[in-house]
C-alpha cells in the first residue's frame, strides 16, 4: 500500500472532476478524499496498491470529458488507512 498527495491544476472545478474522480477510485479500490481547493485546483488523498495509483494517476492526467488539465503533481506521504473515497465539500475547518 502507497500514500500519494496529488495535486491537480487546470480547469478541473465544475467540470464534475470530484465525482468522476470518486467513480474511477471506486472502480479500482483507491481510498482516501478529493475536494476543491480555494485557489481553483482540485486536492487528492488516494492509497491503494503502486499498480492502481499508477493507473489512477493516469486517469488523473486526463480527467472528464470537460476538464483541462495542465499539471498533476503527486508526492508520498504517510498511510492514513483510509476506509473508501470521499467527495469533500465545503469544510469551515480546513
């Protein structure tokens, strides 16, 4: 099991990036959270097998139909052990 941070830039709000993020992790077992960030890029914890994060990244890359991605930065971190995907919405704590 790997942890990664991802981070993806472009038009990727209001493009349905979250739930079809949510479907494609579910899809292939990768657990952890998406949500949007304030400065319009699109915030990713995912953990599964190096294999399925390799091909979630993939799909990361190209996203939805609507979306324009330009970049997907991704770094390693620390296992959370997170139980499935969420779609975050809008948190006054974070």
């Amino acid at each position: 099991m790997k942890h990664l941070d991802i981070t993806i830039k472009g038009k990727v709000q209001g493009v349905s990036f979250r739930m079809s993020t949510k479907a494609v992790a579910d899809q292939l077992g990768v657990c952890g959270y998406i949500k949007n960030a304030d400065n319009g890029d699109v915030l990713i914890a995912a953990e599964a097998k190096g294999a399925l994060l390799d091909m979630f990244l993939d799909w990361c890359n190209e996203g939805p139909e609507k979306a324009e991605v330009t970049s997907v930065e991704s770094h390693e971190g620390e296992l959370k052990n997170y139980r499935n995907f969420e779609v975050v919405k809008k948190n006054f704590l974070w």
